[in-house]
C-alpha cells in the first residue's frame, strides 16, 4: 500500500484522519488485549495503538510484532488521553488506531539498540553499520551532509557553475601523500593513481575556458590513519578564471553562508568574515587555523623578558627564541600542581622542555617560578592582563615549539574550563602565506600550499634564485571555522615560466618537471587564463554542523584504523585469476549486478 | 579587473554601455589603424575594435595579439555599420569599441583551430583536450551533463532523497564484469576493488531506514573497450523503500521529465511514457531497447510459411523457428541487387546464414526468391501491409538470431533512408523481463538483471527448484530512450531466504553465498524493507541529449580504446618504491596537492 506520511511528522493537525504508514518497531508494549508499538522512520516515531475495539486481525498481528521488525499498518490519527502526552516527540500529542496491520520482515535480536548514545565499540557499529545508521544520530549526521550538497548544488549552480567530473583513474604524480595504484592489465608495469585533488584537472579545464567549474570531488591518500583521516574523503572544489583573491573569497563566503542557511538555519554575514594575516595567525593565536570563539591570545614577553632573572627566559631568548604566555581565566583554582605537571607532560609532544606557570592571585603571583619574576611582576600582569585567580602558562623556546605549546595549551585550558561558546561559528580567513615551508626534520623546503600556487604579484623577481622563492609569500587563503581548517584555496600559476621556477624551487631538474607535469607546463604555453580556487572538506565540514568530533561519523560506510570496511571486511584477498587478469572468476559468473549502462548495444 | 560581462552575451540591448571583457582571441583582422578581434569566452563571441580614434595604447597592445591569446579590455558597446551586421551572432549588431586592453597570456599556434566540425584524429584531441574543450561543441556537451545532474539533485532533493556516498575502496565480489583493484598496503596480497556499481551499499542504506537514497556515483570495470564503454563512467543512481514497480517508473518518469525540460527543453510527458513488456518488444522489434522513434515493425510469417516451397522458410520453422520481415518503406528503389548483398554479409555477424529479400512494383514482388512465393504473394502483401516501392527483408532461423537480425537490419535501413525524424525523443519503459538469461556460449544461467532483483509475486514458488527459477519474470523495468538503453531498475529481494534461492539458482553453494554476501544476507536478517531503485547511465544519457555518437564526447577526460589518457599518459609507470608502499619518492617531495582537509590537526 502507498505511504501516506512519515511516521514521525503525524501531529494533532492530521487528528481522524485515515493513514497508511511503514516503518521499525522501535518499541512494543503489550498490555494484554491492548498493545502499543512506537513505530519508527526516518523522520522519527509515532504511537500504534492495537485492540480489538479497532480491530480484531491487526491486534492478532501487533502480537506477534517484535522491535526491528518492519511493518505496515493503516489506522486513524486520534488524540491520546491526557495523561498519556509526550511532549519530547512531534507526535506526542496523538497515536494511531490501527485497523489493519501486516508485518513485512521480521528482524533477529539486533546486536545493540536503536536509539542515541549507546556504548558499543566503534567496530562493532561499522560491522552492523545498517543497524547503526538506523539510529537518530546517524541518520541526522548524514543528512546534514546531504543538506551541504545540495546547498552547494544549488548555489554553484545559480552562480554559472559547471559541474564537471574528472577522472579517478589517473597519473600518478610525486606528491606528499601515498598514492592509491591500480594497476593496469593492458600495460603491464604501468598503473593508474586514484587522484590526491582534482587539482590539476581543474586547472586545465580552466585552460579549456570553462571559466566557472565545480565538482564534489572523491579523492585518496594511501597513508597512516589517525584521527579524521580516511583513505578516501570528499572535497567541494571550485576553481574560477578572471577572478582575484578577494572576489574569489567573496564568493566562497556567499556560498559558505548558503551551506550555513541550509544546514544548520544559521546567518553567516558573509562580507564580514574576519580576515587574518597568516604571520598574525601565528603570532596571536599559534596556529595557522585560530579557533576564534574565543580569547586567551598569546601574550608576547619576548622583549620583557630578554633581561630576565629567570635562566630559562632570558636563555631562550638570547638564543634567538621567544617568550609568550596565555592567560587561562580563571585557572589558578581549575588546576591543582597535579595537574599542572601533567600539562608539563602533555607539551613535550610539541618539542616543550617544560612548562613554566604563575597563579595570580590578590597578593600577586604564586609558584615555582614566582621569586625569580618578582621584580617584574606588575609589569607581566599589565602585559598580560591578568587578574587574580587566572593562571599564567608560558612558552620559551624556538618560534615554531612556543606556537605550538601555546596553541595546544590555549585550546586545552578553554575547553576544560568551558570558556567555549558552542554555539557560535566563527569563520576566519587566513591570508599571506608563505609560497614555501621549511621542513627541519628532511632538511628540505616544501610547497606550504602546493606547487602551483602564485607568488603575490611583488614576489615574482624572488622566484628567480631558489633562496629568493623561499622567501617569498603567496596568494593563498585558508578558511577556518572554530579552529579547524575547512579548506585550501588560492590563486595558481597560469604562465609556464613562473610554474618551471616554482618546480625549480622545489628541487625539481626541468627535465623531472616536465617528466611529471609536461601536461600542464604545455597547456600553458597555449594561453592559460589567469584562475583560482578552493576545495573544502566535505566530511570535516559535515562533523562540525552535526557536531561531531569524528569524520567517521558523517560518513555512511568509513574505514576503521587500519583502512578496513569492518562490514564487507575490504580489501579482501580475490582469486588469483583475477590479479592476473584472467576471466576466470572465483564463483558462478552472473550478469553485471549494475545497471548495464556501458553494454554494447 | 572585474568583468562585467561574458562577451557572448552583449547585444544591442548593453548599447554605449562600458564593459570590461576578458577571454580568448579567436580571431584577428588587421585592417591598418583599425584593428578588429573577435573575442571569445564561453558563452560565445563578441567583436572588439581597435583604433587611434578609440584608443592608441590598446591599438598597439591589439598589434601583438595573436589567436588563442587571453586578453582583457575594456570599451564601449556601439553599434556596428549596416553592412557589418552578422546575424549569426548574438552580438551580431554591435561591437566593442576598446579604450585599454592587456594582454593575460600568450599563445603557440595551436595544433588545431578552436572551432566546430574541426577535422583531426580523435588521439590528437584528446593529447591536447584542453584545447578540444575550448571549442562550442565541447562546451555545449559538458554544459548539458552539467545541467543534467543539476536538474537530479535539484528534483530528486526537493523529492525527499538524501544525497550518501559510498564507498569506493570497496570489496571485490564476483561479478560478470572484471574489477579494478587496488592493492592493500596494510595487508599484502588484499585488495580493495572500485566499485561497478553501488548496488549493495543502496540496498544496506534502505536496509538502515534511509528510505530515499541518491548519488551521482562513479563506476568502473576493467573491460575490454569498445564502442562507448569507459573504465569508469557515473551512474545516476537512487533507490526507494516502500514503493512498489508502478510508483517508482511514475517518480523516475517525473525526474526525466525534469532532466529533459532543463537541459533541451523538452516537455515530456512523464505520465504517458509507453510501457512495452519485454516479450512484446521483442517480438515487436526483435530488441530489448526498440527505437520507437519510427515503425517499421517485425512481422511474424511464421504460420504463413510452415508449408512455403522456399525451403529455407519451411526448414525453419520445422526447426523450431521464425519467418519474420521487415518492410522498408521506399527501400526498393533505394538498395540496389549489390547494395543487398552488403546487406547479406553485414547480417551474418547475427548468425544470420543468408538474407531472403523481396522488392514490392506495381506488378507483385520480384527478386531472386519471388518465383518460391508467387503462390503466397497476396497473402504476404496484405500480411506485411507492403506496398509498391517497398523492400521485404526476411529473416528466417531460431529467435535469437531472427531478432538479432532484423532489429539490425530495422534500424540501419531506417537510418539509410533517413526515416526516422530525429527530433523525437522515444522512450518508453520494458518491464517484465525474464529473471534469468541462459548463455548458450557458456551453457549456463546468468541473472537477467542482477542477482538482487525480485521475482514477480506469482513466480516465487518457482524459485524452489533451479529449474523453475529459470523460467520465472522479474519486478524490473528499464527506461530506454531512441533505443538506448537510459538505465535498468528493478525491486530488490529483501528477505534473506528468497536471497539465497536467488543465488542458489545461479550456482552458489551456501558456503559460497556467504563468503561473497555475507554482510547483505545477514543485514536482511535485522529487518530490511521491501525496495527498488534504478541506475541512469549518465554518460549516455548527456550523450544523446547532446546529440552526440560517442560517450567519449560528454566526458571531460575521457580514455582512449587502450584505457589510456592521451594527455597525461596514465596509466604509467611509477617508482618501484611506490609499489612496494616505501615512504620514499620519485621527484622532490612537496607538500600536498590538495586542501589538507584529512591532516591531522
């Protein structure tokens, strides 16, 4: 029978009318010649109401109902009686008299609940990963994400976007990440790469003079899982000839606040997205992707405390480093020493030798290292700006550990102490970034955003020595929103003489560089237009608007950490006929399980 | 700076407007002191003139132009002379008359010109397809599939769908086709697999209560290529829960509908497409995807010529066969006796041992065969509706080859004698396939649709013996267009012991089963609802709508017939150290490519 509504959008307005309804036994209760079924879609739950006052079969059938079994039931929407109101569901207020009823599966013990905040572990939720998804969060989870799709669909659209796929059987490129292969059986040796970016790709199509492309885009990396990596994730990318850094941020701010209105009904102001240096970045907040729901800034007592009396201060900074501090309000009851040295710990992992603090308190500050900074103690607390019962963390050390620390330790003190207001969203433009970064472990400098990224205008001439084009910043925009990077952008190269400089830069012999790029390095020579772009992260973007601190979560079948699909258990072995290219399969051969749109005809 | 229009879009209504342009020079007259440049972008082309009377520095700057360059200007919309109007443009009755101009980037001469109907071999342009792309055509064709999946997400969003991904690193599972596979660095000697279609995961997804699911979805097959198969190619994909065979044509009717108003404006009538069953159209016009754009059907002789004294039409039909015809309207005149024997040897591909031919005068049928049938000559008049001037062309063996036969024979004189008016679009819907297709090659029973597709109600019982499950019809229905075959659909077993019936029928062991479907049989166990859905194959479909022959056409970066990318080269070879999953490089390291939207924070 047809659906007449979704069980979970049935209110008082449809009160006697007749529906026709399909969904989950979410709950049964059988009260003996009455049985109520919550019953459950995708839009949330309705009450069944069986008895033989409505209907004698129906009520034979809810008997024999179970939770997760699927069902179809007519029956007439009527008020519950008073003392039976929920208010926490839509449908709270009435329940259906059900006068007919079938059951269309039936469903064994499902190994976890259906509902919200369960506690099972995170493989047993990928292996049954239908079951988890049935649950409010997920399926909220994934439809956000949907939601950002088609906000984007919509808005690129309108905005004389075109919708281009490029492939992901592709080149295999030197680049940072490991390369997905696969390998080819008509040559061979030789292999595809499933594709890191559409990045070139999109700066040929520009070439082609599409002039506004866009593509939700898959891409691979084949590295080391941790935290929100997944082997493939997804990118929104944008790329726009005739455009500058500013109208291109522009118009990504207006499509960012479309994504916004759409997912989550919030009002981005788009124009006034905040704008930060990336030096700036770094000098206030640590980090290239500030979360800036909040303050806490690093303090710099570089130059109150070059002539310290502090060995570790005045050190560091004759040594070329830095001293800063961040005030964590109301810190100095928070933290007990206990928990101060286990902070000490913590930095370590960003290179900290140590964690110098003070309390601050009516009488001035307190701690270890209070006697030796007694004499510039009014002058701190006027620099800082802290009160008494703040705590005061410091960093001394090299530019790179002290951003580091203080970043780490700002973000964490916050948190603890819920300075953070959840609720806003606060999205920043990073700008100015350096062209190249030095990479001290490998000794080497790197692309900081990729190799095709244009120079600002007045840094050209440095790309003609590789010592020059390290110095040199770049036209490049990151957008930020609290604290996580949401995506890359910036404006490319479009002439082959700047791109062969960049390569050069790189460490790249013009032959090497046209060994690998001489697609691109070609194309340009047959008149490229000026062109800029973005890719933002999609499965990022969807855990921040559903509120998740895991992509795993707004992702309908992800990888575990060791790039396993714990359901199908991918990859697998497969026979060896079929790595060899043979035709010979492992099992009974049957017609394509796909729609045989590529057949012959 | 900023423009302020596509040059394609200027007309007379932008008169003395100023307009700053930016695009490619697609042409240039110098006429001495008046410089004239047809400028292109891509929405077309717009004429610019230079001279002193409007601007000396931009005369100069127009001197150096050369085809292909990428120029910016800015000048005012005039009016072009009487005798200067070209009303093939747009901008046929104006010009621009430019006060500065600048040249972006220079070009080579291009290997071919930019232009419609260029003569050049296909590898050439794909070698150079960012140059392939910048003609009309191109840009026309990637712009009607962009419109095609712009008019999906936008009905089927506002329809109730959520837009989910799948995975592609997914699990290899036997299938008629090959896979790509990707080797696992994790685990030696597994391997993920590209998917050939998402057909499993859609199902697990209404499994987990979705109820509207929908993706623009890659695929892949590592096939031999010919005609227009692509190793990847993209799937317009959705599946319902809920929804019987009739609600779900009706929804996908409105969503082509939708498609075909938005990119050729077309008011297709959703609710009247023609349905045909797939035993009629076969009969009818001896395919699974008739043309229905013309007539020309298939007319059964079979019982007029049991006891014929042509003995080739009586032996087949006491084999067990057909004596079926086709009438080509017009075709008497048209085939020459040389012409139709061409015709005999093109048709021996189907099997066909020889091509029976009659031509119709005013004076009763001639040809080498006529004297065998005078006796019958009214009769077969009057059966076929033959007239004068028409060419009788029989075919007479088992089905198989009768249909295979004159199908091809139907369409290839209708195209020859240009009958078939190609403003029409045909499509209709065969439903009521067969469940399974027997391989006389291979002696053995393959899944008509794919091994998820439902049996018709009544024929279930048949699905207790293999026997019987081979005669048994399926809930599937495929939409074909012009005939071509636009997507196949079906509804979906959802119950896990009609599943393993299913595959029992087409061979596996339960073992078997299992080890392939483990993770979907036993998801039925937990509740899955009654579904289906359908795949549209989007490359054909933009291939059609642009009025195109070859996929390739539609297809940005399409592969060649050796699965190669002519302009990037993939697949190539990659450094043994990538291979064997080593950290180390072929080229200088750089940072990522893409927005590092997965690195760690």
């Amino acid at each position: 029978m047809k659906r007449t509504n979704y069980a979970g959008l049935i209110d008082e307005t449809y009160l006697e009318q007749t529906v026709t309804l399909q969904g989950w036994v979410q709950k049964r209760r059988d009260l003996g010649g009455l049985i109520f079924v919550d019953l459950r879609d995708r839009e949330g739950i309705v009450q069944l109401a069986f008895s033989n006052e409505f209907n004698e079969a129906a009520l034979k059938v809810a008997e024999s109902m179970r939770t997760e079994y699927v069902i179809e039931v007519v029956g007439t929407v009527k008020s519950r009686g008073e003392g039976a109101v929920n208010n926490n569901l839509r449908s709270g207020k009435i329940e259906v008299q059900v006068t007919d009823a079938k059951i269309l599966s039936e469903s064994k013990t499902t190994p976890f609940y259906i509902e919200d905040d369960i506690n099972v572990s995170d493989e047993l939720r990928l292996k049954y990963r239908y079951l988890d998804l049935r649950r409010p969060e997920m399926q909220r989870n994934l439809r956000i994400r949907s939601k950002i799709t088609a906000a984007t669909h919509e808005f690129l659209d309108e905005h004389g976007f075109i919708d281009i796929e490029t492939p992901y059987l592709a080149k295999s490129t030197p680049e940072g990440a490991r390369d997905y292969l696969v390998p080819s059986r008509v040559y061979p040796g030789s292999f595809y790469a499933l594709p890191q970016s559409p990045q070139l790709f999109k700066q040929l199509l520009m070439g082609a003079g599409f002039d506004r492309y866009y593509q939700v885009a898959r891409a691979f990396r084949d590295e080391d899982l941790r935290g929100d990596r997944q082997p493939e994730f997804t990118q929104l990318d944008v790329e726009m000839s005739f455009m500058n850094q500013d109208e291109i941020m522009a118009l990504v701010g207006e499509w960012v606040a479309a994504i916004m209105k759409k997912t989550v009904d919030y009002d981005l102001d788009a124009d006034n997205i905040p704008v930060i240096e990336y030096a700036d970045a770094m000098r206030r907040f640590g980090t290239d992707k500030p979360d800036m729901r909040f303050g806490m800034e690093l303090q710099d007592l570089s130059a109150l405390m070059a002539d310290s009396e502090f060995g570790v201060f005045a050190n560091a900074i004759a040594a070329g480093g830095e001293v800063k501090a961040v005030v964590v309000p109301g810190g100095a009851d928070h933290y007990s020493r206990k928990d101060i040295d286990k902070m000490a710990q913590y930095v370590t992992r960003f290179g900290a030798k140590g964690l110098a603090w003070l309390k601050v308190s009516e009488d001035g500050v307190t701690g270890p290292i209070a006697k030796f900074l007694k004499a510039k103690e009014q002058e701190l607390l006027q620099a800082t700006g802290a009160n008494a019962g703040d705590l005061l963390l410091f960093a001394a050390d090299n530019a790179n550990v002290v951003a580091a620390t203080l970043d780490a330790l700002r973000r964490r003190t916050a948190q603890e102490l819920d300075l953070i207001d959840q609720s806003k969203w606060a999205f920043a433009w990073v700008v100015n970034w350096p062209l190249f970064d030095y990479q001290p472990e490998e000794n080497r400098w790197i692309a900081a955003h990729h190799p095709f990224t244009m120079p600002n205008e007045e840094d050209l001439p440095l790309l003609d020595t590789t010592e020059g084009a390290h110095q040199a910043h770049a036209q490049s925009y990151d957008l930020v929103l609290n604290g996580y990077e949401l995506g890359s952008g910036s404006i490319r190269i479009h002439q082959m003489a700047v791109q062969e400089k960049m390569l050069a830069a790189l460490g790249f012999t013009k032959e090497a560089a046209h060994e690998a790029f001489g697609f691109l390095l070609e194309g340009m020579e047959y008149g490229f237009p000026p062109m800029g772009g973005i890719a933002l992260g999609l499965d990022r973007l969807a855990m921040l608007l559903a509120g998740q601190d895991n992509i795993r979560e707004v992702i309908a079948f992800p990888k575990n950490s060791k790039a396993t699909e714990p359901m199908t258990e991918a990859p697998t072995p497969v026979a060896e006929a079929q790595v060899v290219g043979d035709l010979k399969l492992t099992a009974p051969v049957y017609a394509d399980v796909t729609a045989p749109n590529m057949a012959e005809e």
